[in-house]
C-alpha cells in the first residue's frame, strides 16, 4: 500500500512543480508521477540534512511539501540542461 500512497503523492508533487515551472505543457501525467518520485529522493536527501522527516509512503503534507521541492529542484536543473536557463 506504500508504494501506491508515494505514486499518487509523487503524481501531484510532480504536477504542481510543473505548473510552477511553466512545463505542465510538455510533461504528461507518467512524467509527472515520475519527476515527483526522483524529485522525493532529492528532496528527502536535502530535507534529512536539516534533520527535517518527510517520508512519502505515509501521506503528510511535510512529505508532500518536502517531495515537491525536490520536484522543483529537479525540474530546475532540467531546464538548465535544456534552455541553458532556469524559468
């Protein structure tokens, strides 16, 4: 059941970082699910070193908050590679 739990949390945190990104348009819902996912790990990786716990397998809104940073941050990088910028 924790596996479903983080790929719809993962669904949405990739779906609003990339409504904030400006790439909704270019990104379906199977990359939304999949850059919320990466975007967890990164964010669980920078969150666990202000000691803050977001885990994705439990629904919380730290665990939402925490994998749609790393979503952001994700998708941010991707625009460098892509753009040569950041939107």
């Amino acid at each position: 059941m924790g596996w479903i739990i983080a790929l719809i949390v993962g669904g949405i945190a990739g779906w609003l970082a990339s409504k904030v990104m400006n790439r909704d348009a270019s990104m379906g819902i199977f990359w939304n699910i999949v850059v919320g996912c990466i975007g967890s790990v990164i964010g669980n990786l920078i969150a666990n070193q202000f000691g803050i716990v977001g885990s994705v397998q439990q629904f919380s809104i730290v665990g939402l908050l925490v994998a749609f940073v790393g979503a952001i941050i994700l998708l941010g990088i991707v625009n460098l590679v892509q753009r040569g910028k950041v939107r």
